[in-house]
C-alpha cells in the first residue's frame, strides 16, 4: 500500500525501496544533541509565545541580540554574549583612552632640554648727588614715575596679533607668561626680600633650572651667574621695602623668529621706595627712590607655551643708586636717604684668578641727577646782584676743565626710548 510521499506509480525500479531505506542514510551524520541545538541561529517561538498579536515565529540567537545564547531558563546573557560584550567594552575603552592622550598630551620631557644658558649683565649706578629722602607719597610725586601705574597694572600688554606659525592664542600665552615673569620676578614681596626665589623658578624652562640654582645658591658676576640678572633682591641687612606700592612702567614686544620660536622682549622700569633694615626705627620721611631699568628677552617654542614656561635669553640691568664697589650679582645694595655721592671705582679684578672669570667687572654707571628727586633741605638764598668777574678772573681768560670734570656719561633710567648709555670708571 502507498503510503503518503510515495511516487503515485510506484518506486521506480532500480531504486532503493522508498522513505525507509533512504531516511537513514541521509540523516546519518546529523546528532540532534544539545550542541547541536545551542548552536542553532534561529530559535522557533513556542506556541504560547506565538499567540501575541504580531508575534513572529522565530528569534535570533545571535550573542549580539537580548535573546541570543541566554542561560537556559533563566533569561541571562550566556557565556558567549557576555564574552562579545566583554570585548567590545575593551575596545570602546582603549579607543577613548587613545583620544584622551591624543588631546591632553601630558608627556613632559625632563629637565636638560635644549635651552640656551641666560647671558646677563648687572651695570650698578652711583649717584652724582647726594641721595634725597622723604616720605615715598613725596618721592614718587617729583619722580620720573609719578605717572607710572602701581604693581603688575603698569605692565601693559600690546595689541595682540597672529604670526605666520603662532596663533593669536598662542602669542597671547607668551605675553601673559611674560607678565607673569616680571610680576613674580619684580614684585613678589618674598622674591624682593630674598626669602624665596620658587615663584621665578616655576616659571622657567627646565633646561634653565640647574643654571638658575646655581645662580642662587652661588651668584657670581661671570655673565651667566648672576641672581639680578634673574630677579630683583635687595640685601635684607641693608634695606627693606618702605612702601609696596612699586611703580612700574615699560613695554612688551614679540617677534618670531623662526617657525618653532617667537621672542618677547620686555623693556620696564621698576621704582621702590627703601629704607634702612638696621639701625634705629626710621621716621616717615627716611625713604629713598631705588630704580631698576630691567631689560628681558624671553624665547617660547610651541612645548613653552603648552605648559606655561619660558626660556630667559638675555637680561640687561641697570640699578641705583649704589655704590660701585659693592657686587651687584648678588642681591642689591641701595645707598639710602642722606648717602653722598661715591668716588670709588668698582671691585677690582684679578686677571690671573682661575675659575671663572667677573665678565661685567668695571662696569658702573653714574646715574642722572634728573632721575632722583629734588633735594627738600633748604637751599641758600641767592643774592639780587649779578655775579661780576674780577679783573684778575676776566685776564686769565676760560677756566679750562679740572679732573673733577672727567668721567663717564650719566644713566638716566628711564623708560623707552632705549637705554641711556653707560661707560665703566676707570
């Protein structure tokens, strides 16, 4: 009797007798075990399941679904899916750390880049009158900077434009770094006492630090050593400031240079008013003027302006009044209210000495009457007559110049135009 799947005439000859003999050659190979079930892709809805309104007949067992590999009766992602996800996870997370250091860059090279040493030069200026006192409101009001700002308001910065390898950002950075220097460096009550020199220090390109330690620790006139050349420090045994209120006035320039460098160029003047450290307590009106003429070049590559460094190039000082046989290198040495002019030259130098040798030896300007205040002591009166030669002085002919009338050409330190020149005494 047929049976249902059958040929309607019958099994042709020549072939093997029907479903029976063939199902089990075919489906030999295949084991329906659970394996085999677990691995399947397609997993059929059961008859409950299907009975919901657009229910579909099948799901996907791939890891990547809800459904997909789940613990059996329990709903939970299987071995495998938490493994995909596990791995992708990973992946997300290399990914974003990769774009964090991309962005951030918070390599730092190490100290000893290729930063060229400071070259400075510290010129002392002596008084050519003797040094006016007073009250520091009635000094800087018949100073040269009775029209200068107070502190860090009288470095201004210039108007900002874009080079051809820096943006306007970027040479907004140099300015500020550099008014950060000069604030720090000129201003910083602990820096001007010689308490604390960190302020500057942070401030520096690491391949400066050794020299900068160095200058500190053992300050030497030798051009490269100086602590002035870096910062302004007064001898806290000769004086103290008598007034915080510093007057600042000057300019700040930039220039590139090269595609990798831009240069900032400061050029101010700074105005203290001192009194002595020791001795009896000062009345109000024992202050005295000293004045810095500070002129700095600073150098930024892109790394400086990233983490906020700069590398001190060149620095060129003028300070008085002082006197020129004291080193200025060290820390400075104001002469106060009262002290007179001084006639002696500067340290002598031996040139046989080994080390190294004071390359800003015999170098010492004299400073320009009309940079301090007038002198308050009353003067003596002048007399209605005019003053008549005598006949002997009219028969001599011109006085001809005395010794006293040689020496070298006074400093005015004042701001821009450049500096007043200033010749060493002999």
């Amino acid at each position: 009797m047929a049976v249902p799947g059958d040929p309607p005439n019958g099994t042709p000859e020549g072939i093997g007798g029907g479903d029976d003999e063939l199902r089990p050659d075919e489906y030999r190979s295949v084991v329906f075990d659970e394996d085999f079930v677990r691995a399947a892709r397609l997993q059929e809805f059961s008859a409950e399941e299907r009975m919901g309104e657009h229910a579909r007949a099948v799901r996907s067992r791939s890891i990547w679904s809800s459904g997909g590999s789940t613990g059996r009766g329990t709903g939970t992602p299987g071995r495998g899916a938490r493994q995909g996800m596990l791995l992708v996870l990973l992946i997300a997370s290399a990914f974003a750390v990769a774009v964090y250091l991309g962005v951030r860059n918070p390599y730092v090279p190490p100290a000893g880049g290729n930063a060229e040493p400071l070259g400075s030069t510290v010129v002392p200026l002596a008084p050519s009158v003797a040094v006016p006192g007073g009250t520091p409101a009635d000094l800087y009001a018949h100073s040269p900077a009775a029209d200068y700002r107070t502190g860090a308001a009288g470095i201004t910065l210039p108007a900002v434009r874009r080079t051809h390898h820096f943006t306007e950002s970027q040479v907004l950075a140099a300015l500020s770094i550099a008014k950060d220097y000069l604030v720090q460096s000129s201003l910083d009550p602990d820096v001007l006492s010689g308490s604390a020199s960190r302020p500057v220090r942070v401030l520096l390109d690491p391949g400066q630090l050794a020299q900068f330690d160095e200058s500190m620790v053992s300050p030497s006139g030798d051009g490269r050593h100086a602590a002035t050349g870096w910062l302004v420090r007064f001898d806290p045994h000769t004086a103290v400031l008598a007034d915080s209120r510093v007057r600042v006035g000057g300019t700040l320039a930039f220039e590139e240079i090269s595609p990798e460098v831009l240069v900032v160029t400061t050029d101010h003047t700074f105005v203290y008013a001192v009194r002595g450290a020791s001795g009896p307590p000062a009345g109000p009106d024992a202050a005295s003027l000293f004045t810095v003429r500070r002129e700095l070049r600073l150098r930024f590559d892109h790394e400086d302006l990233t983490t906020r460094r700069a590398e001190v190039a060149s620095s060129y000082v003028m300070a008085g009044p002082q006197d020129c046989a004291a080193d200025p290198a060290g820390s400075f040495r104001p002469l106060l209210a009262g002290a007179g002019p001084t006639t002696v030259g500067p340290p002598v130098s031996d040139p046989y000495a080994s080390g190294h040798p004071r390359r800003t030896a015999g170098l010492c300007g004299v400073m320009d009457p009309a940079a301090a205040p007038p002198d308050p002591s009353p003067q003596p009166a002048q007399s209605d007559q005019p003053d008549r030669p005598t006949q002997s002085s009219a028969s001599e002919g011109p006085q001809q110049p005395g010794p006293a009338a040689a020496g070298p050409p006074v400093a005015l330190p004042r701001t821009p135009p450049p500096p007043a020149s200033v010749s060493p005494l002999r």
